[in-house]
C-alpha cells in the first residue's frame, strides 16, 4: 500500500467531506481515507497494483473537488495527535468560551 495526501480546497464543510468520501470509497484499492474540512485535506492509502494517483485524482474532479496542483497546502505540518501533541494552532487562536443555552437544559431528551 502507498500513501497519498491531497490538497482539496473546495471541501470546506461536512457535506463535502461526505460527498468526497463516497467518490473514493467507490475506487477499488483505495483503503483507509481520511477527509478534513478543517484542513482541506484528503489523506489516503492505495494500492498502486489496482488504482493510480493519476486516477484519484481523476475522480475527484469528477466529483467537484479538483486538487490543488499549484503547490500550496493548507496543512504545512503533521500534527501528532497520536502522541497527544495539541495543533500549534491552538494556542494562537486566543481564549475559548462556551456558553450554554438555557433552552437546552430545559429540553427533554
């Protein structure tokens, strides 16, 4: 199996990530996808006995999610999250806040 990740800067939201996903689940080969709107990214393992990178490619132009050939990505770095490493990201997005809604607690589940 080789590994291959895509810059797709058309997925943006989830329904795209759904809509990617069903593309190249469909491939025969393509095993183990990953699709990230947050980072516009497709990360994948394929057998290349079975199904190119020229033809993933492919389907995701068919789908409406060319790849980005231009060189720029939206992620520049891995993040090991498997070693429990936070995004650097994170600490310069500033201070969070969650506020509960009222109507939630009063609402019967």
């Amino acid at each position: 199996m080789e590994k291959l990740q895509l810059s797709v800067p058309d997925m943006w939201a989830d329904h795209h990530v759904l809509k990617v996903r069903a593309a190249l689940t469909a491939l025969n080969g393509v095993q183990d996808l990953i699709a990230s709107s947050a980072f516009r990214m497709v990360a994948l393992s394929y057998d290349p006995a079975v199904v190119s990178p020229g033809a993933i490619m492919a389907t995701l132009e068919d789908a409406a999610y060319p790849v980005a050939t231009d060189g720029t990505a939206v992620v520049t770095q891995r993040v090991p999250i498997a070693t429990g490493d936070r995004d650097p990201a994170w600490f310069r997005l500033g201070m969070r806040q969650a506020k509960t809604d009222e109507r939630d607690l009063k609402t019967k589940r």
